[in-house]
C-alpha cells in the first residue's frame, strides 16, 4: 500500500466511523452487500448511507443520517452503510439494488429490496441540514414502523 492509499484508508475509517458508532453496519464487500439484501424480510426496512469522503458528506449527509434514526418515532429496522470510492465492489453491488444514477453521497430506503425512496446527492448538497433531516424524516414516517 502506497502512502496515498493509507492517508485515504485512514481518513476514511474515521468516516466509516462516524456511521458504524451509531449503530450503522458497514458493509465492505459485494459478498456482504448482496448476502445482506437477500436475507432481509419483505417487510423489513432498510436505510442505506453511501457514505463518500466529500465535504457534503462529512457536514451534511451523516450528520443528518445519524441525527433522524436515532431521533425519529419511527426507524428503519436496520441501518447499513458503504463507502464509495473505498468499498468499490460492495458500493457497486448496493447501486445494483438501488437502480439509480450513481451518488454519493446518497440515502436509499428499502422495504425488503424493493426501493421506496431515494434522496441522491444533488438533494443534500447545498442544502440546509434542517431540510435533510425532514426529507429523511418523512420517508421513514411514511415507510417505517
């Protein structure tokens, strides 16, 4: 591993860190991911972070992300996250599942595999954290327990 690649491994486990500390499984592999997906129950829900190193993701994205499922009645059952540009295959793999353009950072909600709401990141970057939280917030009021 060149230095580049640790400064980046680095920086990005404290990233990763920010997400998995709260309670978000981080899932690193494409093995992982789709392994994930596919014991998840119709009617279970899950919210997905596709965490990235940018400026919008560290001041916007998680914190917002971590802010409504641990503050908001109503949560997904559970809570994954993969790093883009870090975890290529597993992101790759996620994207595969959300059937989007790709972005990150970005939110996915799913109910079983069947995507309910997507937030991309033209919709958190630029934007008041405070709006975040509320379009996180109504897709879990309206698709979570």
């Amino acid at each position: 591993m060149n230095a580049y690649e640790a400064y980046m491994n680095e920086l990005a486990n404290e990233m990763r860190n920010e997400l998995t500390n709260r309670d978000f499984k981080s899932l690193e592999t494409s093995d992982q991911v789709s392994d994930f997906m596919n014991t998840v129950g119709e009617e279970e829900t899950t919210f997905v972070v596709v965490n990235s190193t940018c400026g919008c993701a560290a001041g916007l994205a998680r914190p917002a992300a971590v802010t409504v499922a641990e503050q908001n009645d109503k949560k997904p059952d559970y809570k994954v996250t993969v790093f883009a540009g870090q975890d290529k295959e597993a992101t790759e793999e996620m994207r595969s599942f959300i059937q989007q353009v790709p972005s990150s950072p970005s939110y996915a909600l799913f109910q079983g595999q069947t995507l309910k709401h997507f937030i991309p990141r033209e919709h958190i970057e630029g934007r008041d954290i405070q709006d975040i939280c509320m379009d996180i917030k109504d897709a879990f009021d309206e698709h979570c327990k």
